[in-house]
C-alpha cells in the first residue's frame, strides 16, 4: 500500500522560510517523479514543483513560475522522502500543501498523479 505523508508545514511570517517533507512507503521510490501542488481555499489545486525519478534524466528539477527562485524541490533516495525547501514567503503562498507521484516523468497536471498525501497546511501572515 503507497503512503505519503507530508509534514512541516504551519504559519510563518511573510518572508521567512519553512521546510516541507514528504516521506513516502510502498513504492520503488527511485522510479517515481515526486511532486508538489498546493489548493488555496476556493481554488483550484495548482502545480509549484516536482523532481523527477533519479532514474529518469537524473532527477531534473521544475518549478512554478509563481515559486521559481525562492523554492527548491529536491530528493533523499535513501531516505524514500522528498522535500520542498520554502524561502522569501508570501502570503499568496498561503494553502494547503500535498505531495504526489507518478511513475518516471513529471507532469504539472494534478490528475496525472496516481498516489497523494494528505496535505499540510501553510500559512504566511502579512
């Protein structure tokens, strides 16, 4: 049975940093792109960031327009975890965070993921 579970999220003032973990079970995790999407309240589910299988053209990276230059998504094989380092916050950057995977390839679209975690909530204050 495939688990992710996400962690580190809270509340933070804009401009400060948080760490998000993503620990995962069940799977070969070297063979599956990991990302990260995030749904404010009233919102659509949107993409900020994956990495993709170690296997798979060496765990490139991608990132949301919104997120490039103040996130970094990266990968412990050994650990089975991934993780969403977040710095320079805003409070747009307020919503519910959930980690995802899929085999191989990364992909921006959420239905194209096959296993999700629960989420965790990230809160920015002005």
């Amino acid at each position: 049975q495939v688990q992710l579970v996400e962690s580190g999220g809270g509340l933070v003032q804009a401009g400060g940093s948080l760490t998000l973990s993503c620990a995962a079970s069940g799977l070969t995790f070297i063979r599956y792109a990991m990302g990260w999407f995030r749904q404010a309240p009233g919102k659509q589910r949107e993409f900020v960031a994956a990495v993709r299988a170690i296997n798979w053209r060496s765990g490139e990276t991608y990132y949301a327009d919104s997120v490039k230059g103040r996130f970094t998504v990266s990968r412990d094989n050994a650990n089975n975890t991934a993780y969403l380092q977040m710095n320079s916050l805003k409070p747009e950057d307020t919503a519910v965070y959930y980690c995802a995977a899929r085999l191989l390839s990364v992909e921006v679209v959420a239905g194209m993921y096959n296993y999700w975690g629960q989420g965790t909530q990230v809160t920015v204050s002005s």
